[in-house]
C-alpha cells in the first residue's frame, strides 16, 4: 500500500503548466511525479526541517507558549479553526 497523500494546489502560468505537461509526457511519468522530486531534492527543506526538529528539542516552543499564552494559534496547518 502507498503512503497516503495530499491534494495541493498551485499556480503557475500557461507557458509552464504547458512545459511541465510536455516534460512529463516526454519523460512517461506525471506532472506530480516532477514536481514531487523537485521538491523532495531541494535540500533548503531538510534544512528547514532540521531547525524545527531542533527548536521542538530545546523546550523554547512550550516556554513561549506558557509565556504568552494569548499568542497560541487559533488556527491548525490546514488554517481550520481550532475547537
């Protein structure tokens, strides 16, 4: 079983939208497929990654959070309001 994923979207002009399809076709995979290897290559995020792993480590999240409690987000990733 595959690992499950998310539909996003993005915008990009006709010109790439229509270079990305040719590229794809030419290439015998999908559209998303390039894009998902681009992304997964771009090595600025592991590095972004790695510094929320390390700031997650350090306690400073839960000391900011008991410092300014009115400061908490009232929205989750997906920018639902949270209960």
């Amino acid at each position: 079983m595959g690992e499950k994923s998310e539909k996003i979207t993005i915008r990009v002009s006709s010109e790439t939208a229509a270079r990305l399809r040719m590229r794809a076709e030419a290439e015998g995979t999908t559209v998303t497929a390039l894009l998902t290897d681009a992304v997964e290559r771009d090595p600025r995020l592991e590095l972004a990654a790695a510094r929320f792993r390390e700031l997650m480590k350090s306690g400073l999240v839960e000391e900011f959070a008991a410092a300014f409690p009115d400061e908490e987000p009232d929205a989750d990733r997906t920018g639902a309001k949270a209960a």
